[in-house]
C-alpha cells in the first residue's frame, strides 16, 4: 500500500498567515523498506531537503504507479 500526506499550504507561526510556497509531503510505500522519504520528518526545514516537485500530478503519478 502507498500513503500520501501533505498539507494543502503553510501557515507560518511568525504571522499566522498562509504561505504560498511549496508544502512538504510524505509519500510512504510499504514494498520499499526504507520508505520513499529517505528517514526525513515531517517539517518544512526537513521538507526543503526532500525531493522537489514542481508539478502537482508528478506526485499523484507516484501514489499510483505501478
């Protein structure tokens, strides 16, 4: 099984406005022992280090790939 978990943006704590910049997201697939996240949390410092997508169905394409 695959599990996707992202926000749909940021909420910066230092306005409590929302942000428009990417969000970051994890991708779990359960054939993949280590994951698809390389071990990294879930925070937007982390994030930044992660795999970029700059198209929304590039990670849709990963959630349903064969």
């Amino acid at each position: 099984y695959r599990l996707l978990i992202l926000s749909d943006h940021k909420t910066l704590t230092s306005t409590r406005g929302h942000d428009g910049e990417p969000v970051p997201y994890i991708l779990y697939d359960s054939r993949n022992s280590a994951g698809s996240g390389g071990g990294l949390a879930y925070t937007e410092t982390e994030g930044e280090k992660g795999p970029f997508l700059a198209e929304g169905h590039e990670l849709i394409e990963g959630l349903f790939a064969i």
